[in-house]
C-alpha cells in the first residue's frame, strides 16, 4: 500500500517549454472548431453533471441517477427539499464545474503529479458510473475511463504528460464556452429549463446574472489556471 500511494504522488520532470503553448493552441482548437467541439462536448456534460452529482452529495441530498445523452445533454436527478440551499448549490455547481475541475488539474499538473490526476480522474469516473441510469451513459464513462486506464497504465511518461496538459487546457477553456452558448440560447428563448432559470426561480435573482457569475467563475479559473501551468517557464519576477 506504501509503495503505491508513493507512485501515485511521485513527482514527474517538468515538460519542456513548447509543450506548454502546443497543449494550449490544441485545445483551444478542439474548443473553437465546431465539428471537434460537438465530438469532444460530451467530456464537458460529464464534468458538469458530475458536478451536481458531488455537491449534491455533500448538501446531503438524495442522488437518484445521472443521465448522459447523445446530443451531449445531460440531467442529474436528485431528491430533497425542493428549495433551500442545498438545491441552490446543486443547481449553480454544474456550469462551473469544468472550470473547477481544469483548475484542480492545473495545480496537479504544474506540480507534476500527472500520475496522481489521471487515478483521481478514474476514481471519479467510477462513482459516477455506479449512479448512471442509461446505456449511453455507461458506456461513455466506460470508455472515457478506459482511455485514461490505458494512458496511466501503458503510455510513457512524456506522453502522460502531454495529454495530462491538453486535458487540463481542454476543461478551462471548454467550461467557458458552454455558459456563452447557454446565454445565446437564453436570448432566443431556447433554453426555459437551463440551470440559470431554475436558480431564477429559486432565488429570484434574474437568470442572465447567474449567467455571469458562472462567467465570471469560469474566466477566473481559466486565468488562474493558465498562471499555474505556464508559472514554471516565467521569469521569476512575473
């Protein structure tokens, strides 16, 4: 048990500079190209439901299931008090939980435990796939979980890493741009159940501000994310 725990927080050589800035531009294409961002969603919905998932297990609510669609949707259903804190905190923790999540990884990878993130990463797929209730669901977790098990298990270090930040980069700026599709949608009238309208009316502070503290959540956490896995190759006074 000693030597694994000493495995999974060793600590790997830091990459070289340019894997920094190739990481960076190759998911902002996969974020910013429109037939790589409908193919690489999916990975977004499942971070955010597998937000809603967790805070709505730490605000003690009952987690009835977790659905994953086709089309990239999902729905994490939960029962308890139909108002109140806890539902407000599961309601607002699904669009910021990718950002949330790129952030963790950030500080994982610009510590160099890339070993350590990608058995975190598995842990967290596993539990959400013990509340899956549909067969798309259960096997996009299952291959999603395979991919990382076959790269944690198989791959070399160096390309551990590479993938360890294009994942990292991947979550911060793709938690960004679903909250700016969620607000164009809202505009048109197109989305009446998002989670910003049902945060509306549960609080009664108008969606389109939800809408921009999800922003603002996201923004920040892509700053801040950036800072850590780019910090190694600053000069020391930035």
């Amino acid at each position: 048990m000693k030597g694994l725990w000493n495995e999974l927080t060793a600590t790997q050589v830091a990459p070289p500079p340019w894997l920094v800035v190739v990481s960076a531009l190759a998911a902002l294409g996969v974020v910013a190209y429109r037939p790589s961002w409908h193919v690489s969603r999916g990975l977004i919905t499942i971070a955010h439901e597998g937000g809603h998932a967790l805070v709505a297990v730490l605000t003690r609510r009952k987690l009835r299931g977790i659905r994953l669609h086709s089309d990239t949707s999902g729905v994490t259903l939960t029962r308890g008090n139909p108002t109140g804190l806890g539902m407000v905190a599961t309601a607002a923790a699904g669009y910021v939980s990718p950002s949330l999540i790129g952030l963790g990884a950030s500080w994982l990878v610009a510590a160099g435990r890339i070993t350590l993130l990608l058995w975190a990463v598995l842990l967290l797929l596993a539990c959400m796939l013990l509340m899956i209730r549909n067969f798309f669901g259960a096997v996009s977790l299952l291959a999603v979980g395979g991919s990382v098990f076959a790269l944690s298990w198989f791959a070399p270090a160096n390309v551990q890493a590479a993938c360890a930040y294009v994942a990292a980069w991947f979550l911060l700026l793709g938690g960004v741009r679903p909250i700016l599709e969620l607000q164009s949608k809202r505009r048109r009238g197109r989305a009446p159940d998002s989670d910003a309208d049902q945060l509306a009316r549960l609080t009664r502070v108008p969606g389109s501000l939800w809408v921009l503290l999800f922003l603002i959540v996201s923004t920040a956490s892509l700053a801040a994310g950036a800072y850590l896995l780019a910090a190694h190759w600053l000069p020391p006074d930035v």
